[in-house]
C-alpha cells in the first residue's frame, strides 16, 4: 500500500557565513522599536509531499540526499530534515 | 534577568496560491527520477534570536504581530510561529 509522507527540509547559511538579509530583517525589525529582538538569520523552507511504498529510513535516506545535494548548496549551507509519518 | 529564546518563523503561500517555485522543485526532482515526490511547496524561514526579560506568552504576541505584519503578506501567505525556550 502506498503511504503519504510529509517531509519538511529547513536550509539556512552557515553561521560563519554572512547572511545579509537576515541582518536587514533584524535592523528594520529594531528601528520599528523591537528592541528585544538580537539577531535574525533567514533561510529557505520546503514542504515535500512523497507517495511512498517504502520505509521511512528509505525516505529518510533518500530525501537527505536530495536535501543536501538539490536543495542545498553544502558550501555555505547547512540543512535540517523532519520527516511526519 | 535578561533570558535568551529563540523563534522560528515559517512563512509559505496559502495552499490556494500558485507555488510556481515550489512546482519547479517538484518537476525537477520528479525529472531526476525521483518519483515518489508528489508536491513540492517552497517557502521563507526565519530564526530570531530574542533577548527578553518578558514572558513567553508577551514574546510570543509580539512575534505573532510581526511575523504577520511585517515578515509575511497576509493576503497570499501563511505564517506559523514556534518558540524555543
């Protein structure tokens, strides 16, 4: 039987590098009077439906790999996944 | 005493809006032979860094106003708000 998987990947710049636009975020947020607000760091999100007859370590598997080698760039990025059953 | 939390923010096209980028992903990764990818929706991410001597729940209407106001258009996007302690 085919199951429905949700995945969710978050890829976001490495901290050692600049994220230029998060810094803006953050400055407009704090010119605004938000003054409690530190830092932002801004990244992408996907949500990813899979019609899957495998496991979830196969999903798992493949979708880590997806996310690293597609999604993201491993130079500068990192990547996070959650995977709902 | 100044406490440290930490926001994620998800901001991603409501489900009746085309996600042209999100298809883009999808047919590409469908055309890399990754079939069992039934939809694919791209959306923004941000982490925000809150240094706050407030409560949680003040944190969070806080966030909530910004999230909707400020990081994401309410006419064509969702937002959803998770706060670390």
């Amino acid at each position: 039987m085919k199951r429905h998987m949700k995945a969710h990947v978050f890829v976001t710049l490495k901290k050692t590098v600049l994220d230029a636009q998060g810094k803006t975020v953050c400055q407009a947020l704090r010119g605004m009077g938000h003054n409690s607000i530190v830092d932002v760091r801004q990244g992408k999100y996907f949500e990813i439906d899979i019609a899957s007859g495998a496991s979830v370590e196969a999903v798992r598997a493949e979708l880590n790999q997806i996310a690293q080698d597609i999604l993201a760039n491993p130079v500068i990025e990192d990547c996070r996944l959650e995977i709902e059953e």
